[in-house]
C-alpha cells in the first residue's frame, strides 16, 4: 500500500509542477523574467525555473531522476519562498497568496529527494532501484 500512496503523490506533485512549467512558458516567460529582475532575481532564472519545474514535473510522474529532480525542485520552492513569499506570511494577505502551498510542494518535493521513487517508477525498472 505504500507503493500505491508513494505513486499517487508522486503523480500529483509531478502535475501540479509540470502544470506551472507549462503555464509560464504559455503565459509569457519573458513576463516571468521580468518579475525575477524586479525582486532580485537574474531574469534568465525564470526559464530555468520553467525548465525544472515543466521537465522535472514530467520526470517526477514518470519516476525517473526522482531524487535528483526532487532535490531540484525543493530548491526551487525554498528560493520561491525566501524570495517572493515570505513577505507575504504564511496564509497571505491582500489577494497574495501566502508560502503555505509553495512549503507544502516543497516537503513533499524534499520527501522525494530523500526517499526516491517507488517500485512503480521508472527508476525502479531502469535502474533496479527504488
């Protein structure tokens, strides 16, 4: 059963990032970019960014690089967080979303860079591995 549970949110976490990778390169990375130079952030790290979060999606539902793209991708979310959310609290405030979902897909992203894939991976039938 913890097979099962591991594969499901693996699968969920790889959509939801894949989801956001997606969404910035559909809806204007140079936008994104911008928004990175306004808070500091070098604007060619926002296609990185987009790269991890849409690749790195992919290969998190597939099982595949799972602890590596998991280390990624806790990275990303820790640097979103101290970058862009904290200001913000936790729950948010005025219409700005808070830190506590980027914290959430961060511990689950961090569980997977720890823990690797489940037997339901492609990690597991590459690489005999888990």
């Amino acid at each position: 059963m913890q097979n099962i549970g591991s594969t499901i949110l693996r699968v969920v976490l790889g959509l939801i990032f894949a989801a956001h990778g997606l969404q910035k390169f559909q809806g204007g990375i140079s936008n994104i970019a911008g928004y990175f130079d306004s808070i500091g952030i070098p604007g060619f790290m926002a296609y990185l960014v987009a790269i991890i979060e849409l690749i790195g999606g992919i290969a998190i539902i597939l099982g595949f690089a799972t602890r590596l793209v998991g280390a990624l991708l806790t990275i990303v979310m820790v640097v979103a967080i101290f970058t862009a959310k904290l200001s913000v609290g936790f729950i948010g405030a005025d219409g700005l979303a808070g830190y506590e979902f980027d914290l959430a897909l961060g511990a689950i992203a961090l569980y997977f860079a720890l823990s690797g894939a489940s037997d339901y991976s492609l990690d597991a039938k590459l690489f005999n591995k888990k």
